[in-house]
C-alpha cells in the first residue's frame, strides 16, 4: 500500500465531488467533522442573502414571503429523508439538550405506570444529564438505570421501563447500536425507544420508521455540516404526536398568531417546537442538509467503511508497537463513522497532531478519536493523517512541553 | 406643525448618526421594530468573518480561539448592561419561551409551599403556554391564576403565590407596569418575581438589580437587533443561581468537556444554560446589541417619548373622526415604546398601509401597532407614516378587495 494507491482511491470514488463544495483550509486534515462538520462553500451566500435581503429588505414580511415560519418543519422533513422518516415527523429545533427533554417528558406521560428511564453509562453526558434534571423535577420515584455494555440491556428491561435512550452510535468508541433489533427488544418490553442519533444522521443509513422508533434527537452540527450550534432535530413517530409536551410554546400552538389566552396545541410535528426559531441558524443547517441529499447514503456508508478500515490498516503497520489500542468495535459493522485510539498520553498526542496540521478529538481520559465524513474526507487525506500520527509516536514529537498543558477542549 | 419641523427634529437629534448604521429599504417606513428589529449594517460583515474564518478556518479550534464558549455569557453581561443587572447574572441562551420555562421552574421549587403561578390574562401568550405546559407536567395542585388587569394585582397576592410572571411592556397596548414598585408589592407578599421583558430591553431605561427582580427573561429580534429569531436572554439574580434547574443540559455542567456521567450544576448564571449554543445567531445578536451599548438609553427614551407624543398629536390633527382609538396608555410615562391605535378594520388598514410603505403590526382582533424604534426611526418617519395612515383612511383605500384577505401574520 503507497499512498499512489491513495490517490488512485480518490480518483474512482464517486463521492469526488463534493469535496469541492466545501471550504477547507490549505494543509490541514480534518478528522473531526463528527464535532463539528465543515463549511460548505454555499453557506456564506445563503446566510449573506438571508440576512441582506430577507431580514434587511423583506424584514418582518420574510415570515410568511420568504417561508420563514415553516422553517423547522422543512429542514425538518429534509433530516426526516436522511434518517429514514417520511414527512411530517421531524422539526429541526432548539438544541438536541432540548430535545431530549421533551421526548423523555412525552415518553413518561405516555407511560405512566412506569418509572424508570433505561440508559448507557457512556451515553454522551448531556443525555443522562437532562434526564437527572427531569427525574428531579418530576419526584415520585422516577429513576435512571443506567447499564455498562449492551450485552446488559436485556437484563435492564422490565415492566417498571417506560423509555430507553440510547445513542446510536457512541460519541467516544463509535459503537453502533443494531437499531432495528434494540427497539423491537425495547418494545417486545413494553418499553418506548429514544434514539439519539447525534454521531449517526448523514453517516450512516438510518430507517427510524422501519424500525419502529418512537423517538429521536440528533445534531445539526456534526455530519449535517449545519454549523456550530447549529440547531438539533427531533422525530416524533406520527402514533405519539398528540403526546403532551411540557415546553408548550408558541411555536407549538394550533394557531400561534392567533394569541390565544390558552394553549390549544397543534395538530401534528408542529406541537413540538417551542420559541421562535434563528432563521440564520435554520438557513446554514438547511444548506448543509441540502447538500447531503445530493449525496448516496450508500455510497457514503461504502465509503466511510473503506476510509476507516484504510486507517486501521495503515495503523497497524506504521504505528506498529506504539501503545495505541483500538478503542473502538474491531468489527467494521458494528462502527459508526469514526475510529478510537487509546493511549495514555492521548493528550498530548492529540495536541502533537493538530499542530502537524491533522485535527481530530481528545476525549477524557485517554482517546484520540478521528472522524470520516466521506463527503469530503479524501483517501490521501487517511493516508497523510496516519504518516503524521507514526511521526508523532516514533519520534516522541507529543513529550513536547508545549503539547502539556492541559486547556478546555470540546 | 409641519414636516419641516420634523426635519429639524432630525438635524438636531443626538442619536441620528445611527441610523447609518442600519440596512432600511429605501421608501419604506418601518415601525415594526418591536416585532423584527432592523438589520445593523455591521451584521453581514460579523456573520461572513465568522462563517468564512472562525467556522470555515479555524473549524473546532475557534471554540476557544475565538471565544465560541464564552458567547452566552458575553453576549448576556452586553445585554445586563442594557437591563441593569450586574455581571455574571444574564446569559444569552435559548428562546424567551425555553427561558420562561427555566425560571418558572426555579421559581416553583424555591417555593415548595406555594402552586400559584400569577400572570396577566393579556400576557404575551408564549409566556401563559408555558406556564401551562408546565403547570400539566408537574401536576400536584399547582395553578395559573390571571389577572385582567394592574389593579387586581394586590388581590390575586397571597400566600399560595409562588410567583408573578409579567411582561413589562404588554405586546398588544404598549402599558408599562412599574417594575420596581410591582416587584416590591410581590416581594411583600412572599412571592417571586419573573420579568418578561420582550418589548423593554433595549427601548426603555431598565434596572432590574435595582428593582430587586428575582428573574427576568427577554427577546433578541425586537429592539436588541439581534435578527430573525435571535437567541433570548436569561437574568437570574444571583441570590437564586444555586436553584436547580430542569433543563440541566451540558453547558449547564461544571465542567461541560470532561464528560462526566453525572450532572454537577455549574456555579453562578452558567447553570443556566442548557445545550450548545447556535455560535452564527449569537454573533449576530451582539452586533446589535454592541451597537445599543453605543447609545445612551436616557436619550433612546427621551427620544422615543417624543416620537410616541408626535405621533398622536399628528393622528388626532390629522386623522379626526376616523374611527380610530387610542389602545394604549394616554399617560407617556405608563407606555413602552409603542402606540397602539384600535379599529374595527385593523386588519385591511395595516395591509393598506403596509402596500403604502409604511410597516406596523396587526394584532388580532382589532388592534394597529406602531413602534418606535429611536435607533433608527426618524421624526420624518413619523410624520410621513401618519400621512399615509390619514390617507388611507380618509380615501378608505383599505377597503379595496386585496385588502381584505386574511392571511397568516406574525
């Protein structure tokens, strides 16, 4: 394997392309579009148009001219095709936190003989955080249970469940929970199935309504290219939209420019937004949603399977008796979009790789994790980032004292 | 009176050179800036630099390089100056609705005694939504008890109140409450107060530490400038920052990147926040609300006084026997920055209007809504809009059939 074989890989994939459409700086490698997804060149115009004609120009008219007011139910339905949901059942709104709030709030008063909420202890914090804070509020004995590995989920399920979350794809090992066969196991319990799809929309096929989800959440700024802080999205299953949401606002109201005293809520997703949504926000999420559909699920899975594989290959053979571990699934299906390392020093290491110019993420205590997002991560790209990353260790180039000192990192 | 005194009005205004601050179309006069404030011309420019070098550049480095994870509370400390709370006590975050949610809640548990929630029956009615949705969610007795009006306030006072929520300056009449008497009528009953202050910040002198306010929350697209559907702001004095809150998301989280299983509230307003921050919306936000930092709020006031007094004396000289009534406070002093103006026909007049270059708001069922906007609203504007409104009257020109079309409006 050379890294002509590199080049030749990026010159068949049919993927090529939309490299192009994309903003990225000179030199630098980026395997962490799974925190935040890169600008796709098309988003400084929409948002320059958005802001200088829509809002300078139309001003409060743009809420009914130019679409404003059906905002999250478009990009909504527009996540719903990357996701597997047929129209009418996902709002791009507020932020995943948010959403996870009201979908475990409906998913208890849907149940309300049960008390417990099923979870991962390495479920990405904000989840299990929301959950705490929902436990607390509600009192009368509701309660987290939260289980080690999957293999633990059966066992954690009984009749006193009301709701599991879980995270498709783990946000630190990549681990792909079977989706399918988890919510009819949760259902087969009498239990109602969240996923948090955060690590998983536009990385991988996904077939929510299929599977029989009840609900899902996920992030616009990841794979979805929608922009730091970009808005979250939320899928309700049609059979659970009359449900009842505790954050009843407006936006969720049956006739919001009505101003109706009482809340009467609205038929359908709409029920489940809340404030006022950012049209800036919404508008850059939509242009990077807009470019994925251009995209093949397919090709994209095909390729992100064959770029991780390429990186664990040339791992092994560069970095060969370097006390990197693979922290991830070794079985190639049971992975999302990314591949852990383990090592102590994963720090320093990481801080060592994005000064050579090759950007993944540290997550604490000790992963280095890399992210492919086959839209515009090349082959040569996998190869380059896995020729830094044996310098970097054989050379001891992470012993630096500037890669030491330990900062906030996200 | 004549224009040319109005044009004086201008040359002599203290806070003209704003208005080259702002994108306005040109011919149109906007008096809706209560509803949608205005584009700041810096505005384009901040979210291009943004978007092209902190997002498309500096990628997931710019969450430190660039401050990306200070924004809520920088952008909050901007708007405190604006509302008179001292620093580490507002954070921009979230919508007002979500915002209303957190304090009401906090409310509720700081006053385990007590299940009245107190509001106005012509609040703003995101506010009621909310109330309600969380009054069915917590279940337990609690209440929404509506006043109809200021005077019955001291009468819905008890002690079953756990707290008053209000808006300072009603949306639809433009009546100011007094804040800081009202807040110390509530604190004298043993309850707690939340400000709405959706149609102050930014339009009139505001000293919400002062006041003794306990929580307050308002809206960034009126008068702070902040675009479609900005980020809202949270005030939590910090007497109550330990109060837990519901929507404990992650950046609520002591330490947000250490990716703890268990949620440890943060210290101080940070608590307060909930999921990652929309980094483009709260760029934009703090040009405009930069850019009222400019200005002295003694003059946006004097100066809004004026306008509101110009605009009467011109609709009673110049719209006599019109059928229009005055929907606001005659008192100045009792009014927000705002004259609303009922007739029967609001609705075909405002689109009459609205076709003739001049943009104010309808408000159902028979409500004209002008506001002021001093930053940018020029006595000219005034006097133009009030010749529009007499012609459009006087020749019945809202009587043409488009006019009469009810279409959705916000």
């Amino acid at each position: 394997m050379k890294r002509e074989d590199c080049e030749a890989l990026d010159r068949e994939d049919p993927l090529r392309p939309f490299r192009e459409q994309f903003e990225l700086p000179a030199g630098l490698i980026y395997l962490d579009g799974n925190s935040l997804g890169a600008l796709p060149r098309a988003t400084a115009a929409r948002l320059a148009e958005v802001t200088r004609r829509e809002w300078g120009q139309d001003l409060i008219g743009s809420w009914n001219r130019n679409g404003w007011v059906d905002i999250p139910q478009r990009v909504g339905d527009k996540i719903g095709r990357l996701i597997g949901a047929a129209p009418g059942q996902t709002v791009a709104a507020d932020s995943t936190s948010i959403n996870v709030y009201k979908a475990l709030s409906a998913a208890l008063k849907l149940q309300p003989q049960r008390r417990v909420i099923v979870s991962e202890r390495g479920n990405f914090p904000t989840d299990l955080y929301i959950a705490e804070g929902l436990i607390a509020q509600l009192g009368g004995g509701y309660q987290l249970r939260l289980i080690d590995s999957p293999e633990d989920l059966p066992a954690a399920l009984d009749a006193s469940v009301a709701v599991v979350m879980l995270t498709h794809v783990n946000y630190r090992s990549g681990r792909l929970w079977d989706l399918a066969a988890t919510t009819q196991a949760v259902h087969g319990a009498g239990a109602l199935m969240l996923w948090d799809l955060a690590h998983s929309a536009g990385a991988v096929p996904l077939a929510v309504d299929d599977a029989g989800a009840d609900f899902a959440v996920g992030c616009g700024y990841k794979y979805l290219n929608g922009g730091p802080g970009a808005p979250a999205f939320l899928y309700v299953a049609q059979r659970h939209q009359h449900a009842a949401t505790p954050l009843s606002g407006w936006f969720g109201h049956a006739a919001p420019f009505a101003f109706e005293t009482g809340y009467r809520p609205a038929e359908g997703i709409a029920r489940w937004l809340c404030g006022t949504p950012s049209v800036l926000a919404m508008s850059a999420l939509e242009v990077g949603v807009d470019l994925l559909l251009e995209a093949s699920m397919a090709q994209l899975r095909a390729k992100s399977l064959r770029q991780c594989e390429l990186f664990l290959f040339l791992v092994a053979s560069q970095c060969k008796d370097c006390g990197l571990q693979l922290a991830s699934p070794s079985d190639a299906a049971r992975r999302g979009s990314q591949i852990c390392l383990s090592h102590e020093q994963a720090w320093p290491i990481m801080q060592a790789l994005i000064a050579q110019g090759v950007v993944g993420d540290f997550r604490a205590p000790d992963v280095l994790r890399f992210g492919f997002t086959p839209l515009y991560t090349r082959y040569c790209d996998v190869w380059d980032a896995v020729a830094v990353l044996s310098r970097v260790m054989r050379q001891e180039i992470w012993r630096r004292p500037e890669y030491q000192t330990r900062l906030v990192v996200t």
